[in-house]
C-alpha cells in the first residue's frame, strides 16, 4: 500500500539546513489502521505531505498501491491524491461558497465522473455520515462536527485506498470526536487503509499499529492490536485528553503544512 524508502526531507533555513525527515524507512499494508505521533517539530506533518503526495522527498523513494511518486510532477502529484487518497484535515478545509453536496463532488469531478454518476455517489457519502438532509447547507450553516462529517464524505466519497486524517478531532469537542473516530473504525472494518496523524496519545492508541517519530527518525513501531483502546466501544475513551497530561504542541513545520493544504484549495477554485 505505502512504501518509503530511506526518504529524507531538508529544508534550508538561511545558511542551516533543517533534516525534517532523516532515512525514514516505513511500510503500512493494505487495510491497516495506523496512527503516527510525534512531539512538535518531529516531522510528523512533514511524513503526512510525503504519505498524502503533497511535497516530494529531497532524497529517497516512496510507492502508493505500486505507483511510485518520489519523481513525480506536481501535476501527476495531484492526479495521484485524486486517484488513491481520501483527506481529513483539522480545520475542514471545505469550500465556504460551496454547499455540503457540492464540496463533496470536488474530487468527483476531477475524476471525470459524469454527473448522474457524481451525485449518486455524492449522496451515498452523505447518507453514510448521517448528513444526507444536510447536503444543500453551506459550511456556515453546519456545526463544528457536521462540518467534519461532510469533509469525511468527501474524503471517502471516491472510494479511495488511503484516508489519511490530519488531526482528525483536533477542532472537535469531545462527543463529535468521538463520533469522527466512529466513522474512522467504521470505514477501517470495511476495508479501507486508514492513517491518523495526531498529537494526542489517546487517539494514538485506537489505531491497530502505533508509529512514533522523533526528530525526522521513527523510534518505535508498536504492534497495537491487542491493547489499542476504543476500538469496541468508542464512547469509552477520553477523546481530547492524553495520558498523564502528556499533550504535544503543535508541529514547528505547520505553517508549510497548511500553505500545500492552501494551494490545494486554490487549485480547485480556479479549475471552476
């Protein structure tokens, strides 16, 4: 499904080079449920732009479902998210002039998806999140976590390999968090590869396989079947809160995060 192969990524800061990431080496199978944690500027955001073909490495190679990306262009870059990878971001991202129907449609629509089969599609994503009454509201008119429900329909509405959620609850108060991370287990019971970016341990914890980067290196990959906590009964866990108060900062590389996440969203305003 996702492999890299000894990817590093350096920036260069003034007369510093800055390893973001430093000889990662990582493989997650087909429909796996995996989480990746790290402390503020551990690279974390930086793997997320590698995993989800949003930056490319400095050195190193890496393949999505036998498709390898590491020497794309931007442009084949972008076909490659629209074809296999399914986003979730924090702050939506959703279009605010855009209905729910509507911004889920997108990536349809650059899939070259004809219209009847487009918005049979769409509502289906919809009626899966619960929001299918909902699908002609703009992102205004909906709540904090309906508003993450319509960026989940459209993540899966595509059917795409990989969802790759982005500090999925993050935004969230804790009953719709817990609701998102439902539909994450939902989705990952029903075969789809699910990848949790996230700085809280207690979300960590819910995925099947638990992966920990620090200082651009990964320190420790964890089995997690056996203990992971919420998978079969999800009310139960403390969404918001991590053990012992660990609770991390945000990553030192978010601002160039949320610039590729920016870009995206201006491409698509201007293709319409």
């Amino acid at each position: 499904m996702i492999k890299l192969e000894n990817i590093t990524k350096i920036y260069h800061m003034g007369d510093s080079d800055v390893h973001a990431l430093d000889g990662v080496t990582l493989h997650i199978k087909p429909h796996e449920f995996v989480s990746i944690i790290g402390p503020s500027g551990s690279g974390k955001s930086t793997l997320m732009n590698m995993i989800g073909c949003l930056d490319v490495p400095t050195g190193g190679r890496y393949w999505i479902d036998g498709v390898e990306g590491s020497k794309m262009t931007d442009n084949q870059l972008a076909d490659l998210r629209n074809q296999k990878i399914g986003f979730i971001f924090q702050q939506y991202n959703l279009l605010s002039k855009l209905t729910a129907f509507e911004n889920v449609e997108l990536p349809l629509i650059y899939r070259g998806i004809p219209a009847e089969e487009r918005a049979e599609m769409v509502k289906k994503a919809l009626l899966r999140v619960g929001l299918l009454e909902k699908m002609n509201h703009k992102p205004t008119e909906l709540s904090g976590g309906q508003q993450q429900r319509v960026s989940v329909a459209r993540a899966l509405s595509a059917n795409p390999s990989l969802i790759l959620a982005d500090e999925p609850t993050g935004a969230l108060d804790s009953k719709s968090g817990i609701e998102i991370m439902q539909m994450l287990h939902d989705l990952h019971e029903d075969g789809n590869t699910v990848v949790i970016i996230t700085h809280d341990l207690n979300i960590a914890k819910q995925a099947e396989r638990i992966i920990t980067i620090r200082d651009g290196k990964i320190t420790s990959d964890i089995d997690n079947k056996a203990d992971r906590a919420g998978a079969n009964n999800i009310k139960g866990s403390a969404i918001g809160d991590n053990e012992n108060g660990k609770t991390a900062d945000l990553e030192a590389d978010l601002k160039e995060k949320e610039e590729f996440i920016q870009n995206l969203i201006e491409d698509k305003e201007v293709a319409e």
